[in-house]
C-alpha cells in the first residue's frame, strides 16, 4: 500500500465518479449524432451498469450502515451520506433516460417503420393475436401468487419484473394483491407482432408490444371469476456481491458454487423500482412485504428495466445502427493462418508458422482493429497442435460460452502437451461459468489451478513452451483484455506476442508464483502486482518529476479504465506541482481533480465513450527524451494494485513504442466521444469545431489502410 495520504477534498468520491461515468454513456444515447438504434443500445448500457451498481456499491454501502461501520470515504463522507448523494446525483439521470424513450427513441423508430406499441394502441386483429400468443406462450409458464394471510408474502427475484394485479370477489368483496412474476428471462422483452395486421396502406417492418403488457392485459384468465381492479409493475435489485473468505474456505470450488445459490436467490433488497402510477397503498404493500425503507423506493415514469433495449438491435434497419466492422488479420501474420494453408488460398512453401514470425519480431495487436481469432486464438490453436510444442500456460479470467481457446487446451493435453489453466473463479458475474469451465478442463486432462490465496487473478498472459534446436524457446502472450472470443469485438485491447527471453523467463517465474510457493520479489522486464507493480509506476513517475526539476520536460501519458488510488493521485498531484506534463485517459472512474491552480494546473483528464468499450491500458513516460511505455491489465486502483496479480509489460521495440504513441495522440484529439474533466470533477463534452475526429472510427480506417507500420 502507498504510504501517501490524501486530503478529503483532494479526492472525488468514487460513487459519484462513477455515475458520472455512467451519465457519460447516457449522454451518447441522448445525443442525436448517434443512430437511433445505437441510442437504444446506449440507454441499455446505462441501466445494465446501474443494475450491477446497486447490486454491488449500494449494497455494500447498505450493508455498512446497518453494520454500524462509520467509516469515512476517502473524500470525508460516511455510508449514509454517499447513499443519499447517490440518490440525489441519479435521479435526474433517470428522468432524462425515460423522457428520451418515450418522447424520441419511440416516436423516431415509429417514423422509421418500427413500431413499439402499447397493448392499448392495437387494433382488433393486433389483439386477437397478441392475445392468443399470451394463451399458447407465456399462459403456461405464469404462476400467479396471492398474497393474504394464507399466502405469506412471495420472494421476489432479483432483477425480475413483476405484476402486482388488485384482485377483487364479487362474492366476498374481499380485497387482495397477487403477483405475476413476467417471463422476461425466457420469452423476448418486446413481442413482435406480424407487420400484415397493422392495417392502413403502409406496412410497418417492424411491431413489438412489450411482454409486460401482454401479461398485464390478460390477467383475467389468470384470476378467473375475480375482477381485476388494477395492475401495477414493479421490479427489484437484490444484494448480489459474493462475499468469499479464503481462508476459511477448505475448498474455493464448493465455497463459490454454495455462494452463487444464495446469490441467485438473492440478499437483501437494495432498490424496489415501481411504475409512477401505483397507488400509494400498493407501494406500502410491497415495501412491507420485502422489508424495503423509503430511500430505497424509485418511482419510474416508464417501462422498467431499460437493459431489456438491447433486443432492439434485432430490428432490421441497418442504417440506424453503426456499420458493420470485422477487424482485419494483421497483415504480418496474412501468412501464418493455418485455415489458409488448409483450404488451399495459401501454398505450402508460402506459409510460415506464427512462432517463426514472433522470433522475428515482437508483434503488437490492437483488438477489435485486428481479429482476436487469427491472432490470439491462431497463436493458442497452432500451439495446441505443434509437436514441438512442450507445454502451455495461461490465465483464464472472463472467456466466451463457446470459447475456442479452451477447446485448443483441451486438444493440447489429448495432445501430450503439459497444460496449465488457471481459472479465476472469482470474476464476478462470470463465477458460474468458470466454475463449468474448470471442471471440463479438469476432465480433459488439464492442470487447473485458482491462483494465490486471498488475491485475485486479473493478469492476461499465456506462455508457449517450444522445442527447437535442443532447446526450449518460451513465446509470450501478455494482454489488456479478457480471452474472451465475444468482447475482443466490442472491447478495445492490446496485446504483446513475444519471443524476448527476458520475458519469457518473467512468465515462467510469474506462473511457478501463481501455481506454487513461490515468494518472487522482482522481475526482469515485468511489473507484477502484489510484488512490483506499484513501487515500478510510482518510480516512473518520480522519474519524470525529476526530469522537469532538471530542466528536461517531465511527460506522462496513461489510458486506462479507472483512476481511485489515492497514492497515485497523491503523486500525480505532486508530480503536476514540479512541473510535469500529464495526460490522461480514463473512460470510468476518476478521482483526481485536474486543472486546479497550484495543485494540478498540468494534469489534463479526457474520457471517451464510443461504439467500442475502451478498455486498453497504455502507461507512457518521456524519460527526458528516451521514452518507455507499458502496456497491461492494471488500472490505477487500489484493489489492481494491492489485492489482484496483474502483469504490465514494456513494450520495447521501436516500431510498436511509435505506434502506441500515435495510438494516444489519436484518442487525444477525438472530438466526438471525448468528454473533458473540469476542475470542478464534472465533464464537458466535446463538440468538432471544424472536422469531426472520432478516434475510433479513425482507427478502423488506418486499419483499413493498413497503416501500423509492423503489420507492413
């Protein structure tokens, strides 16, 4: 840990930065520069991430407060009073989401031919067969539960979306609520209806009625003999942060499987979201029956759970949506695609493995811009099927359902090969999936471990073991991003291929610290954490603060995803005062205050939020003329820092170190999903006064053009 303190108003709060990130990824749907079914797509986004956000900040917060713990943040507040600013700084926010929906996204999709319609505004035939879909799809899956005092109050689900229905016996003139819990999980969020019933003389290309509405319109059947006198929706958010103890666990496997049940039935409600229309009584009931307090209750004006926009992307108007993009083989790897030399596009002669091409030369990747499969997953498939391929080694952090890297692992062990797989059963939201992995991957003949005990493990590395010559040869992989086939689309990563026996020899020792006992203190080229990673990045920034005591111009440039160590900042701080020139680019959290006179006057914060998720990590330092520059799976964070294993690499040759330097330059002059921090922590968003410069659309032409210069 850093030994440097922070004063409270040095530091914004790490909550409100993050729902100012969050505001940030709405302001995109907001923004009528963006297609329409990318602003859905935004929107989605926005309530996805606050869903993960109560289940795990909040929660923890709550959890705080009804603890007794009093302990302050580091900008000076307790639990209870972040909770209230949370509330105070989202509720606008979500003001703003649901005006968007119904007063643009709707109207401006109809104008389009896509129609989302509630269950009033259809016609006759439209309700015919909206409703006899309800009594052959979702009639039989409903389960319909009453709540009296025979019928304790249901358990609701976390994330579920409910009907709360007023039942009223005409015979009795008893009173009740019932609940119908919406099968949103297993039917489409929007029911598309069949465009040839919509009538007049244009035919729509798309009609969806929400799957909510359809239920709630047909209660009748569900409650026969009763009248229904009203129905209400309502959805909740249940505690979901999975608390592991290590150290009393005997075996992490059962301890994670035993704590995903609790979690899928859900903890302690954290915010019950209820229609703007539900009448207070009913509000009162529900808030009693799930044990929820008044801060915890947010009236929507609006459909609830907005994540659910997603399935609009399904709509086929491809000119409301981004273009298309595939990424590109990079172009020094054109000749080492195994699939070519097998379907005969390449000669036998012409081919050369990727192995040969790293020994020539370190090889940098830049993903989506460069297809994830004919690099990564080329490099892990060709050295699952080498004979002169001894072993490999690698981390598994986040990967896909259908992932092709575990089953090259898998054929590497049928192979003979010695395969080391450590699976991070920790990742969150990703535990369940892990746990399945590791298991298939055991069965296979595969060593899996789960890491060093009580830290987790967020570093991304492989390392390939090769015979040649009588001796062994180590090839690296060593990343910014999960391998994970899915995002490597839709996140923006980095990753080194290397053959450098430096680094090499630093990934044998890194994985004997991750599969053994051993007590590693130091790396040749890599910056580990726990051991070294926060001692080497807070020496580089001294570094740079005493080349500008000497005259010599003190420059840092980082990317990153967050910044929250209060060391760090400390030093940032500390470096702006003597003199160094800082850029930084965060695309969620950040905690520093730049642009302050006499604090931080040099520091410079610029976030970007676009079509891809940028998740790259690039830290880069001038060194008085001789620049160095890391790349890795660190953000400036306590818990990157401290409490995970990760791994930053230098990146060395000439070449590559220009190009990441371009690369920053790029994202620094983006005037179309660049936001600029002010000295007050809020964000301006840029707007082009001249040439709009969309960095990573930008990106994708220079790949397009095949411009970084190593790929040539």
């Amino acid at each position: 840990m850093s030994d440097k303190v922070l004063a409270p108003d040095l530091y914004i709060n790490r909550e409100l930065s993050w729902i100012a990130f969050n505001e940030r990824v709405l302001v995109q749907a907001l923004d009528e520069r963006t297609p329409l079914l990318e602003q859905a797509k935004f929107s989605a986004i926005f309530s996805n991430n606050l869903d993960e956000f109560f289940m795990v900040r909040v929660a923890s917060l709550k959890a705080q407060v009804e603890a007794g713990i009093e302990k302050l943040s580091e900008d000076g507040r307790t639990p209870i009073e972040q909770l209230h600013a949370i509330r105070e700084h989202l509720t606008p926010l979500l003001h703003k989401q649901q005006e968007h929906y119904r007063s643009r996204l709707k109207s401006q999709l109809q104008g389009h031919g896509a129609h989302l319609l509630d269950y009033e505004q259809l016609n006759e035939r439209q309700r015919l067969w909206v409703d006899n879909y309800f009594q052959t799809a979702i009639f039989p899956v409903l389960t319909p539960l009453a709540v009296d005092p025979a019928h304790p109050f249901p358990f609701v689900s976390n994330l579920s979306l409910n009907v709360a229905a007023l039942i009223h016996d005409p015979q009795s003139g008893q009173r009740q609520l019932a609940r119908v819990k919406v099968p949103q999980k297993i039917l489409p969020r929007f029911v598309t209806i069949p465009t040839d019933l919509a009538g007049g003389d244009c035919e729509p290309i798309h009609t969806a009625v929400p799957l909510e509405q359809v239920v709630a319109f047909n209660l009748d059947l569900l409650f026969p003999g009763m009248s229904i006198e009203g129905h209400y929706f309502f959805r909740v958010t249940r505690d979901a942060d999975l608390e592991l103890r290590d150290l009393e666990a005997d075996d992490l496997m059962i301890a994670i499987e035993q704590g995903l049940r609790k979690r899928r039935m859900g903890g302690e409600v954290v915010r019950l979201e209820v229609a703007d229309e539900m009448p207070q009584d009913v509000v009162e009931m529900l808030m009693e029956g799930m044990s929820v307090e008044e801060e915890d209750l947010y009236r929507v004006d609006g459909p609830l759970g907005l994540d659910d926009l997603f399935g609009l992307m399904g709509i086929p108007l491809p000119q409301l949506k981004d273009d298309s993009h595939s990424g590109l083989t990079p172009a020094i790897l054109g000749r080492a695609q195994r699939s070519m030399l097998e379907d005969g596009s390449l000669k036998e002669e012409e081919f050369e493995s990727i192995f040969s091409v790293v020994r020539r030369r370190d090889v940098l990747l830049h993903h989506p811009y460069d297809l994830f499969s004919t690099s990564v997953e080329e490099f892990i498939n060709q050295a699952a099927d080498d004979p002169l391929v001894m072993g490999i080694k690698m981390t598994l952090y986040r990967t896909s359902k259908d992932s092709p890297i575990i089953a090259a692992l898998i054929r590497a062990a049928e192979n003979g090969k010695q395969v080391m797989a450590l699976v991070e059963l920790k990742a969150r939201f990703d535990e369940d999936n892990n746990i399945q992995w590791a298991k298939h991957l055991e069965r296979s003949g595969v060593h899996v471990v789960y890491g060093v005990l009580g830290l987790k493990t967020h570093t991304k590395i492989v390392l390939v073991v090769r015979k040649e010559k009588e001796r062994l040869r180590s090839y690296v992989h060593i990343g910014t991003g999960n391998y994970n086939s899915k995002t490597s689309r839709l996140y923006t990563d980095l990753g080194l291929l290397s053959a450098r026996p430096e680094l090499g020899q630093d990934l044998v020792e890194l994985f004997n610290y991750l599969t053994g006992f051993s007590k590693q203190q130091g790396f040749r080229k890599l910056l580990v954490a726990p051991v070294s990673l926060r001692k080497g990045m807070e020496n580089l920034i001294r570094r740079e603060i005493e080349h500008a005591q000497q005259g010599r111009g003190g420059h840092i440039r980082a990317k990153m995803n967050s910044l929250v160590d209060p060391g760090i900042i400390a030093l940032l701080y500390e470096a702006s005062q003597a003199g160094v020139t800082i850029e930084l680019i965060i695309r969620g959290m950040c905690c520093l205050y730049p642009g302050r006179k006499g604090l931080s006057e040099s520091i410079r914060v610029v976030s970007i939020i676009g079509r891809f998720l940028e998740h790259s990590r690039i830290f880069w330092f001038g060194n008085g003329g001789n620049p160095e520059v890391y790349i890795g799976s660190a953000d400036w964070m306590p818990r990157n820092l401290d409490r995970r294993v990760e791994a930053v690499t230098p990146v060395e040759e000439t070449t590559l170190r220009e190009q990441l330097e371009r690369l920053l330059q790029v994202y620094l002059d983006d005037n179309r999903g660049a936001f600029d921090m002010q000295s007050t922590g809020d964000f301006t968003q840029r707007h082009p006064d001249g040439t709009e410069r969309n960095s990573q659309l930008q990106l994708i032409d220079t790949w397009k053009k095949g411009v970084p210069a190593h790929n040539e």
